[in-house]
C-alpha cells in the first residue's frame, strides 16, 4: 500500500511538472510537491536510481518556483517521474 501512495505523488509530481506551466498553478503547489519528492527521496538515497529521479524532479520543481525553466525540461523530467510513478503500480 505504501507503494502505491508514493506512486500516486510521482504520477501527481509528474503532471505539475509537464502541464503546471500551462495551467498557471500557484507557486506553493510547485514548493509542496518539490519539498515531497526531496523528503521522499531520502529514504532510499543510497539505494536504487529511483531515489535520483526524485532528488531530480524535486529541484526542478524548487527552481521553477524561483526562475521561469524552458517547457522541454518540465516535459522531460515530468515524463520521467510520472514513469516511475505507473511502474509502482505494476
């Protein structure tokens, strides 16, 4: 169960990251989720290249809240993580 909880934050993390620009969300959504998958990503640091992904995401996510990021980088990390996020659930 706790898998399937993480996953549906990387699938939520993933659509902020490739539609968030286009739907204006606030700002405080980008520095929640960016926050999560920072935290959540040091659970398993050491571990797997799962945990990287996340530190990944959650810094684009912190920097997109400060600086206006290119389209193509939300998209490809977006794609990344919103990946990893399906995969839980198989």
């Amino acid at each position: 169960m706790w898998v399937r909880v993480l996953g549906t934050i990387d699938i939520l993390a993933g659509a902020i990251l490739i539609f968030g620009t286009g739907v204006n969300l606030s700002k405080i959504v980008f520095l929640i989720f960016g926050v999560i998958l920072l935290v959540k990503s040091f659970l398993g640091l050491p571990k797997d290249f799962a945990s990287w992904i996340d530190i990944f995401c959650g810094i684009i996510l912190l920097l997109s809240v400060f600086f206006s990021l290119p389209v193509w980088v939300g998209i490809v990390f977006g794609l990344l993580i919103l990946q990893k996020g399906i995969f839980s659930f198989l």
